[in-house]
C-alpha cells in the first residue's frame, strides 16, 4: 500500500511543474508562470491598501523608498524593471512583506525594532530576497500540488479499503503534509532570504552584521516563539547564529559598495 500510494501521490505533486533554480542554486518546482504571480500580488497589494490604514507621504514612505531602492539596485536588470512600489501601513506589529510584481509593505511598529537603516535593510532585504526567489509562486505550486494529490490518494484508498481509509488518509495525510512538507519547507525559503537579503544588503552598502541586531530586537520583542519544528520560520537563535557567521564574509563586499560610492543615507 505504501509504494502505490507514494507512487500516486509523487505523480500529482510533479505534473505540471517547470523545474528551475533559486538564486542559491536550489532546484525549485513552479507550477504558475512569473506573469500570473505578478498579477496576483498586484491585486493583493491594491486590496491590502484599501483596507488598511496607511501613511500619506511624509518621511516614513521617503525611508522606505530609499531603502528599497538602495536595495532593488543590486538586483539582476530584469528584477529591477519591475514596478517596485511601497506603503506604510498604520499597525503597531513589527511586521514586513514584500509580493510579487515588486510590491512593499512595511508596518508602522517596524520601526520600533529597525532601528536604522541598516537593521531596516536587513528586513526588506530578507522580503525582497522572497520576490527574487520565486518563493511565493514556489509555495502555491507546492501547496496546490500537495492538495491535489490528498485528494488523489485519498480516492485511491477509498476505493481499496474503503470510505474509513479515504478519510484517514485525507484528515492525517493533511496534518502530516503540513507538518512533514510545507513548514519544513517554509523553513528553507526563510533560511534561503536571509542569505539573499544579508548579500544584497552587503551589495548596497548597508553593513550586513546589523542583521543580527535587527533580529536581536525581533526576539526581544516577541512575547513567545513557537517550537521550530511546527513554524514557518527557523528558530530565533538558529537564525542569528547563522546571519552572525555570514556577516564576516560579506564585509568585502560591504566595503567595497562603500568605496565604490554606495554610501546610502535613507534615514534614522
């Protein structure tokens, strides 16, 4: 029972999926093409800013701007073309996100815990690092193949050992899916745009050992974390330890931006 149904399920998750490779070299499966994802975070981005309060102006949107521009700058000709847009949104949680189709949002409470320019760096080149990578598109592809072949396998042992059997496999394929596949995965793609974000802003003078303060003061702000093997992101500690020993490598190139006149003056 195990191998047809592994089989049937491996079946499903690969149909349909163009095979490519994420920045750091990872073979990434997409299920939608770049277009699509674009039109889609277009649209959320549109719908998240008319529901949400946001800043008008002023020097919070200037920052950010200037940030991310400092930023998109050090990416590839293609990824820079995109229509790169950003809002502050009102909300105290210190939170971050970046779409596809090179849209930017930053809560207002961000900027309680990036305290300069660098630690701000450090978070919206982390989100960008998510554009560049296709994490979104690589995500849904994954998800909507894994339910897919639920549903698939599900049928499968319905019709074999009936409906009991469908429904376990269903309710308990689920949960392990979700725990077995797409957190732990989840987890690689964080892990994977700390790297990128910690490069790029190395590559746009922003000194990258303020990574590790920035997530200093994340840590200091959570009232809780939850278990690494039942969340989307790696552990707090594991995160640091890991920005902490790429800092040292990247410093070539952070003053090498810094010589060659990528001296960012954003803000704070």
């Amino acid at each position: 029972m195990k191998r047809w149904i592994l089989a049937a399920a491996t079946v499903v998750v690969l149909a349909g999926c163009a095979t490519t490779t994420s920045p750091t070299g990872r073979k990434q499966y997409m299920a939608y093409s770049d277009s699509q994802l674009n039109q889609m975070g277009a649209q959320a981005f549109t719908e998240m800013k008319a529901g949400q309060k946001t800043v008008s102006g002023g020097q919070q949107n200037a920052y950010v701007q200037c940030v991310v521009r400092a930023l998109v700058q050090q990416l590839p000709g293609d990824w820079q073309k995109l229509p790169w847009e950003t809002a502050v949104f009102v909300d105290d949680s210190p939170n971050a996100f970046a779409l596809p189709g090179g849209k930017v949002g930053v809560n207002t409470g961000m900027f309680k815990v990036a305290r300069n320019q660098d630690q701000l760096a450090a978070v919206l080149g982390h989100e960008i690092g998510h554009v560049y990578a296709r994490h979104t598109n690589e995500r849904v592809s994954r998800q909507a193949a894994t339910s897919t072949g639920l549903a698939v396998v599900g049928a499968l042992a319905g019709a074999r050992y009936g409906e009991g059997a469908s429904d376990l496999v269903t309710q308990g394929g689920g949960m392990a899916a979700q725990l077995g596949l797409l957190l732990p995965f989840s987890r690689t793609q964080e892990t994977e745009s700390d790297q990128i974000g910690q490069q790029l802003m190395a590559n746009a003078g922003f000194d990258p050992a303020q990574a590790v303060d920035l997530w200093q003061n994340m840590v200091a702000a959570s009232a809780g974390r939850t278990p690494e093997w039942m969340s989307t992101h790696p552990d707090p500690q594991n995160r640091i330890q890991a920005l902490r020993q790429r800092a040292p490598a990247l410093q070539p190139a952070f003053q090498a931006a810094r010589q060659g006149g990528r001296t960012p003056a954003c803000g704070p």
